[in-house]
C-alpha cells in the first residue's frame, strides 16, 4: 500500500484517527487527486483545480459562519444537524454527510444542491454540533436553576407566614394538621384500641366510685323510692329487646325485674345480657352503674 503525499500546509486536512481526542478535528473527505496525465502536463488537456489550502479552507469556514448554515437546519431533508456528521463544502454551504451521498447518488453526479456548483470538495467539521451542545447545557442550567428556586419556594412557604390575613390563617391551619398527622404516625398503638381502653377505664372508675357511695345491699324503704321512681317515669318496655315487660298494666304479664338504679328490664333479657358482658360486676345497659336487682 502506498502512502498519499501531503502537501505542504494542508496537514490538518488528512484523515484523523480513531481516538476519542480526534472526534473534534476537521479534515477533508475527498481523495487526494489523481496524478496528472501526460497530456495535462504538457498542457495539451486542461488540468483539475488545485486542492483548497489551509487558509483557503479558513476563508470558506468564516464565510459559511457568517451566513449562519450551521444554526439553521440542513437544506436537504430540513431537519436540525444536532450531533450528526455535518460537511462543508468548498462553496461554503453546509449538509449532512448521509444527506449530501444521497443527493450525489439520486443526480448521478457532483453538484452544490444551492448553488449547483461542480466538482466541490468537502470537509467534515462540528459547529453544529459544538452550538448543540451549548444549547443543551444551557437547557439543562435552566431546568436544574428553576428547579432550585422552586425548591426554595416551597421552603419558604413553608417557614414563612404570609401577610395577608386569610392566607396567614390557611398557613397556621396546614401547620397544625401537619402536627396533628405527625402525632398520629408517632403513636404506634391503634386509636380506635386507644380511644376504647380509655372509655373502659372511665366506666371501670365510675362503678368503682359508685360502689363506694353505694350500700351493699337496699332496705325495704329504699326499695320504695326506687319502684317509685320507675312508675313516676312511666317507661314500660324492656330497654333490650323493645316490648312491654307487662302486658296490660303494672305488675300483670309474666312480670320483670327492677335495678336499683330504677330502670325495668325483662327478666331474660336481663340475664342474657349480663351473660354476653366479659364484666366481672355487671352494669345498667342504660346507665352503666353497678346494680341490686329485684322482680316486680
């Protein structure tokens, strides 16, 4: 294999490497050109242009930046260049490279698709990919700067009250069932199971209290003031199963049994209730107070 001369001032237009360092270099696509013919060099046959030079190359790249191709989509499939190869060619327009080969093999031939211009030469550079990745860090600034100051928004909002009355009042509210739903993950216990041992304890200290201030068992004449009362209230249907504890009047029927506390029950029901009940002393369905029974 034989190695292509260089020309003298035209070594940055040579095939780059494979390296990552080389990614970025620009270099001409073309073949070297084809030694001259006898008849070209004896002037016979006109000879092919000379190769563009370095500053040659300077001048066309200045001219293309200042027409603004490589911010502007590609004139062939009208899309932006983004990371893809993009060429330059000696008439200062800019393509895609898989643009620009399709384009040659579709007319058969060598020609500027603007400006109709033959047999160019091309040269792979990356402006527009170096103005992409600008504006896509710049995007990425954006949203990464927007998103901190949401986040201090949100912050301060949440530390700082605002001046306005009802938004001030709408704050210390949220503050206050933030505290309240912190509460309620803190305790591990369930509420409802909570809530419950606290009634049982209240109605467990209330028997006891009335225990206390109760005598063991009722003489006859208390008795008398507690029938009295039940007959003064005039309630005679049994509190747990709804019908009549006597069926025509006081005392006539097949009968109930009386509370101490002054409250007519069935007999039955009275007994299947304190039979359901887990309580060692058994209270009023009604008014949860330990009891003397009697039948009437």
């Amino acid at each position: 294999m034989t190695m292509q001369k260089v020309r003298p001032g035209q070594g940055d237009q040579t095939r780059p490497g494979q390296g990552d360092q080389e990614l970025d270099r620009e270099y001409v696509v073309d073949d070297a050109p084809a030694r001259l013919t006898l008849a070209q060099r004896l002037g016979l046959v006109a000879a092919p242009a000379q190769r563009l030079t370095g500053s040659e190359w300077s001048a066309v790249k200045i001219r293309c930046v200042r027409q603004g191709d490589s911010a502007s989509p590609c004139a062939i499939c009208r899309e932006e260049f983004c990371l893809q190869p993009q060429v330059l060619l000696s008439c200062s327009h800019v393509f895609h490279r898989a643009c620009l080969q399709s384009y040659e093999r579709f007319c058969g031939r060598k020609c500027c698709p603007l400006c109709r211009k033959e047999q160019y030469e091309t040269r792979i550079i990356h402006d527009a990919a170096f103005l992409f990745r600008q504006r896509s860090a710049t995007r990425i600034q954006a949203c990464w700067r927007g998103y901190l100051a949401r986040r201090w928004y949100r912050q301060v909002r949440k530390t700082t009250p605002p001046r306005d009355r009802h938004l001030r009042r709408k704050f210390f509210e949220e503050k206050l069932q933030e505290l309240n739903t912190s509460l309620l993950r803190c305790c591990q216990a369930d509420v409802e199971g909570f809530l419950w041992g606290i009634e049982r304890s209240l109605s467990s200290s209330r028997r006891v209290f009335q225990q206390l201030g109760r005598p063991a068992g009722l003489i006859p004449q208390d008795w008398d003031s507690v029938l009295g009362q039940a007959q003064r209230r005039g309630t005679w249907d049994c509190p747990i199963c709804l019908t009549p504890v006597f069926s025509s009047g006081w005392g006539s029927g097949r009968g109930g049994v009386l509370l101490s506390c002054s409250h007519l029950f069935h007999p039955s029901c009275l007994d299947a209730f304190e039979s359901f009940g887990q309580d060692r002393t058994p209270s009023c369905p009604l008014c949860r107070s330990s009891y003397s029974r009697r039948p009437v």
